[in-house]
C-alpha cells in the first residue's frame, strides 16, 4: 500500500463509493457464488442477500462467526463451497 500513490488512492476511494451496478445483476448470465460472514459490517450479509436475489443463476452462502475476510476467516469452509460450486459448474458443462 505505501507504493500506491495519494491519487491513485483517491480513485481506489471514489469508486468505491460511487459504483453501483446493482439494477445490472439480473443481466449476469453465468453462475455465480456470493459467499458473505456474518459478522462482516462491510458487506452485510443482508446486502448479500439482496445481490443474491437479484442474479438468476446464483448461491448464496453466509458463514457463521466469520466477517469481511472470509476467505482467510474461514479458509477450509470457503474453500469447500468454492469447489463444490465449480464441480457443479464442470459437470453441467459436461451434460
């Protein structure tokens, strides 16, 4: 982070503040795997949901006792999802 430029982190701040895609995720026409914590209070699993119920092709998985850093929180739970998404994935390709 230190070798990230005062402007640059300004953008970085500015759109992540300003985008909002949300009306566009019923467009989204792949499978996608939202994975949130429970206790995240970036990502609230309530604002995941809602994510969720907007796609056509999704999950929707919310790890207890886990926050915004799932993937590190909860590695063994957050990997067992990811690759029983992308097996699901592989074998309706393969039909």
């Amino acid at each position: 982070m230190e070798r990230v430029s005062e402007e640059t982190y300004k953008n970085v701040i500015e759109c992540l503040v300003t985008f909002d895609r949300y009306h566009d995720l019923p467009l989204i026409q792949v499978p996608c795997c939202l994975i949130s914590g429970s206790e995240d209070t970036n990502s609230p699993s309530k604002t995941m949901m809602k994510m969720f119920e907007k796609l056509q092709f999704g999950e929707y998985y919310d790890l207890k006792d886990t926050g915004h850093l799932v993937n590190l929180e909860s590695p063994e739970k957050t990997n067992n999802i990811v690759l029983k998404f992308l097996d699901k994935i592989k074998k309706n390709l393969e039909t």
